[in-house]
C-alpha cells in the first residue's frame, strides 16, 4: 500500500534487470535485422531549380520594394507550378519517360504526385525538386522529366523567374530614366520662364 509505481517494478524485478535489459537488446537486434532485409530500398533523384532575387539597380522605388518582400511568394508559385497538374502531365508526355510501364497503366499521374517532393532551400536561392521510388530509373528519369516540363512550360527561353525579374528590373530602370528626364524639362522650364509653378 502507497508504493510508486517505480518501487513495485523495482522490487519485482530484483535480480533479473540484467536478464531483461540482455533480452531487450537481443530483441532490438532481432527485430531491426528483421526490418532491414524486409523492407524495400528507395532510391531519390534530385533536381535544383534556382530561382534568383531581383538585381540591385541604381534608384529604389516602393514597386520594386514590394517586389522584393514578395521573394518568398515568388519562389512560392514557382514551387507550386512544379507539383502542378500541368507540369505533371507534361512530364508524362515526356519521350523517356513515357517508354516506362507505369505510365501505360492508370494511375500513372498518382505515382508522379506520391514520388516528388519540392522544398526551398532557405540558406540560398535554390529549390530541391526531388523523386522518390522504388526503381531508380523511375526516379531519374521522372525527375528529369518534371523539371524539363517545368522548364518547357514557365521558363521563358530557359530563364524562368529569373527572366521576367530581368525584364522587370529594366523596366523600372527605363521608367527611372524617363522620370528623371521629365523632371529635367520640367527645371528648364521653370528657369526659363522664372518659376516654380508647374
């Protein structure tokens, strides 16, 4: 009566911890050679998309600040085009990888779901586009066919994101230019007609 739980496993255990504690570990042993052999190898095949910021240029606006907050969101929606249902089903249509037989049978786009995983690496600019199965042909030649679909489909002449951050930063360098080229008609035309009413 009032003894702890501990105390009670203690004192009918007296003298046989030595004989549990042996049992235990060759059990471990047992069970977890067991599961090594029975379990199945999964081989992964890795892909790395980069997915660069937007350049410095020369003068900051409040669009091009917003743009870099939105980094994150960026990266976001490319993530999400490569699990997307068309970058898959491009994938499929893929030469190598429609030779598979997993792709004949149905289910085929269920497989592609269940295999890839997409991370963004948060130390750099890298997104990991990675398939997981049981064959590694399966897994390489997946892989390779879901970053070619995403490639085909949302990378403009293979540049992707990078592209149109490229083309957005020349566009607010052209409207930094054109601004500033306005202002300069406008202090001409104040000198010239002595005022600053304009």
């Amino acid at each position: 009566h009032g003894q702890s739980l501990w105390s009670l496993i203690d004192d009918r255990m007296r003298g046989r911890w030595k004989w549990a504690i042996i049992l235990a570990l060759a059990l471990g042993s047992v069970l977890g050679v067991l599961g090594y052999f029975t379990g199945k190898p999964m081989f992964e095949s890795v892909g790395v998309v980069k997915v660069s910021p937007p350049g410095i240029v020369a003068t900051q606006t409040p669009e091009l600040d917003v743009f870099v907050r939105n980094y994150d969101r960026i990266v976001a929606t490319q993530m999400q085009y490569m699990k997307g249902q068309r970058c898959l089903q491009q994938a499929l249509e893929d030469e190598e990888l429609s030779e598979l037989p997993f792709t004949k049978q149905g289910g085929a786009m269920r497989v592609l779901r269940n295999g890839l995983h997409v991370a963004q690496d948060r130390d750099s600019e890298f997104v990991y586009v990675t398939f997981e199965s049981e064959d590694p042909q399966i897994a390489s030649t997946a892989d390779n066919a879901i970053l070619g679909a995403y490639i085909r489909l949302y990378a403009k002449d293979g540049g992707g994101i990078n592209s149109t951050i490229e083309e957005l930063n020349d566009i607010v360098k052209q409207q930094n230019r054109e601004l500033d080229s306005v202002r300069d008609e406008r202090q001409k035309i104040a000198t010239n007609y002595d005022t600053s009413e304009l």
